[in-house]
C-alpha cells in the first residue's frame, strides 16, 4: 500500500468510525453541508494578512467583503461594536485579547482548571507560559456549582488584577458576573468572558447575556455549541482599547488567518440566526434528561440541588467508580466517546485521572437525537460503567441507535425541526 492510499484509508476508517458512535465530547460539533460546500474553496490557498480595505496583499477584495460583512453580524448579533473573527482558535482568541491589555509581569484573575477555566487562562498555558503574566485564582463554591462573587470581588478589589477572565470549559450552568464585573470596572480591570463552550447557546438567546451583565469582551471558539468552523472570536461591548486587540491579532500573533474560515463561518451565522433558538432549546431539553437519566440509573451527578445543568454539559462525579480515566476509556470501545475531566475538589496532580466525566449532547442533538434518545444513552453508559458489561456488546447497541441518526438538523433540510 502507497503512503497516499493509507492516509485515504485512515480517513476513511475515521469517517466510518465516528458515524458509528455516540459522541458526547463537549467540545465538538458537526458542520452541515452547507457549511462544508462554503469550506471546501479558493480561499483555502490564499493570504491576507491585517485588515479588510488595508491588506499586505493584492488579490483580497472578496476576502474583505465577507470578512468585514462576519465582523459587523457577529457583533450586532452579541450586541457589541466590534468583533473580528482572524482568531483560528478560541485560545488564540485568548492569547490575542490578554496581549492587548497586559505586558509581561501584570496580573490576570480567573478560574482555576479543576473548577472550569480553560488551560489557557492559567499560569502553564497562554497566560502565565507564553504571555508572563502573574496569576491569582477566583475562589469557587464547589457545593453550590457557582463563583463565590462576594469573595471573588474582595480579591479584586485588593489585588487590583490589570485584566480578569470569566467563562469555563466545564460550565453547567450561567456563572454570575454582575457582581464581579462592578469591581473591576472599579479598579479599572476589563473582563472577559469566555464563552467558547457556550457561544451557541448565547447567540441564541438561551444563555446568559455577558455584555449586559458587564462583560468588557468575549472571546470564543466557533466549534462547539456554535456549530460552525474550528476558529475564534474576539467581541467588544463598546470598543475601548480595540485597536490594541486588531495588533495583538496581527503582527504580533498571526500572520494569514485560514481565509477558507470565513464564508463557512458566515452560513454557520445564518443557519444559526434561523434554527439556532430551536436547536439550543432542544440542547438544554436533552442535556437536562440525559442527567436526570443518568442519576436515576445511580450515577453522583453533580450539582443536583440546581437541577443538575443549564448549558449542553452534563458532569458525572466519577470517585466512587475509581475515577473518570477507566470509565471514558471503557466507554470509547463501546463507541461512546466523552471525556475524563478535573473537579474543583481535585488536585491538580490528579490530570490523569481525574474524579469527573464531563458530557455534551450538541452533536447528537444536531443529529437528531431528543430526550427519549437520552435515556437510552444513559441506560448504555451505565451498562458499561455500573452494569460491567463488555463494551463489544454494548457497541453493538451503540451503533444499532446511532445507524437511525445521520442527518444533520437544524439546517435548511430541516427546516421543519424544532
């Protein structure tokens, strides 16, 4: 076999493969063909480096219009006055925001991993490993699911952070800002929220609202709730210190930003803006039945005196089985792909395996699946994991349900869903 034909091989393999599993990664989503066809084009082979109107480049004018036309929809959409869409990833986004308003040695306040930030809001990811910033951890109440705003606002209030990151990729629920957000717009500490697991919800109107809770930016991927192109987002409430944003994106991070991202991200726009509220409400509906099904069947849950979640995630406490690493490894050979995850009572040493599987049902919401099909994902999670069942055995029931979910909703074939 040729090199060529083996790499054809493993895509094939890879394409069969994840058709034929339940996947509940809480990161992921698929995109639809519409937004494949815009993909799939010229602009894949092409650069334009700065601004729309102000490029290093000739041969950019189409480019110009549909990035300036996904800059000004985006930050309409959210409510914002600016947005700018060259990110390539949501940490990049993150990089780009924290470089415009800190140098080297200032401190940035945000979550820890084990209580939802994203690594790159740390001090071994983008902030503290690549951009030399100091950082200091807001306290979280782990009982109640929520930031202790009270405490986290006195530490704000005495440490004087010079940039404070909200938003979480373990989020079950709306995390409250209000509070957080008065105290740094008293020391003069723009907030940001980062909204990357959520955006979907948030565009839609089924979230919470950060711009009107105080938030100064959002940055985000455009991947997970949002289904659209992997690729990031910046957005600005009002604009203050947006230039500082457009260098810290270019020169100084990015060089030609994956042109091919952006037609793809605007049908995203527009398939959301028509079927994103429906697709959401069903999201929220399935995610609620499926932990409520899980902890019926005897699974920890978290958080169940707040009815267990309020976004696309679903968080299992995994300690009483030994942790999350063997389970999500069992679970994969039964076809159910999720992920282990820290916890706010874990130790960061415990990055291997962690107490916790965290779970999200957009992608299989945006196959199709309602709350009757939760509960059977839950009843096949539990076989493997409670139950001992083989997972060869179970697979088979896996890829049984799944064969009857291929076609993507919530998209202009579907115009009747919801």
């Amino acid at each position: 076999m040729s090199g060529r034909d083996f790499v054809f091989e493993k895509v094939a393999e890879q394409n069969k493969w994840r058709r034929e599993c339940i996947n509940l990664i809480a990161s992921e989503n698929v995109t639809s063909s519409w937004v494949d066809m815009a993909y799939k084009s010229d602009f894949s082979h092409r650069y334009a480096e700065g601004l729309p109107y102000q490029r290093g480049y000739q041969g950019t004018r189409v480019i110009d219009e549909l990035e300036e036309l996904a800059n000004r929809e985006f930050a309409r959409a959210l409510g914002g006055k600016k947005a700018d869409v060259r990110p390539i990833s949501g940490a990049i986004a993150n990089m780009a925001a924290m470089r415009a308003f800190t140098k080297r040695g200032h401190l940035l306040a945000s979550l820890s991993v084990p209580c939802g930030a994203h690594s790159s809001h740390t001090k071994g990811g983008v902030a503290g490993g690549i951009l030399g910033l100091n950082t200091m951890e807001l306290p979280f109440d782990a009982e109640e699911w929520r930031i202790d705003v009270d405490l986290a606002s006195k530490l704000i209030e005495c440490a004087k952070p010079r940039l404070a990151v909200v938003g979480a990729s373990l989020i079950p629920f709306p995390l409250e800002i209000e509070g957080i957000a008065e105290t740094c717009k008293n020391v003069g500490c723009p907030l940001i929220y980062d909204a990357a697991h959520v955006f979907g919800l948030i565009f839609s109107g089924e979230f919470q609202k950060p711009f009107r809770e105080g938030a100064d930016l959002i940055t985000s991927s455009t991947h997970k709730t949002f289904p659209g192109p992997q690729g990031g987002i910046i957005i600005s409430r009002d604009g203050e210190g947006w230039e500082r944003v457009e260098q810290a994106i270019f020169p100084r991070i990015l060089s030609n930003h994956h042109l091919h991202r952006i037609p793809a991200l605007l049908v995203a726009f527009y398939e959301m803006r028509e079927f994103g509220r429906a697709y959401s409400r069903q999201v929220l509906r399935n995610a609620k039945r499926l932990a409520e099904s899980l902890y019926d069947l005897g699974f920890d849950v978290v958080a169940e005196e707040r009815g267990f979640t309020e976004s696309h995630q679903v968080v299992v406490d995994m300690r009483k089985q030994g942790g999350g690493k063997e389970p999500a490894r069992k679970l994969e050979k039964a076809n159910i792909i999720l992920n282990k995850n820290l916890l706010p009572w874990d130790d960061r040493g415990a990055v291997e395996n962690p107490s916790g599987l965290r779970i999200g049902v957009q992608e299989m919401t945006r196959f199709g699946m309602k709350r009757d099909e939760m509960e059977e994902i839950a009843e096949l999670i539990a076989r493997v994991v409670l139950k001992g069942e083989e997972p060869q055995k179970v697979k088979k029931d896996v890829i049984a349900l799944r064969k009857e979910f291929q076609q993507i909703h919530y998209t202009w074939e579907w115009s009747n869903e919801g």
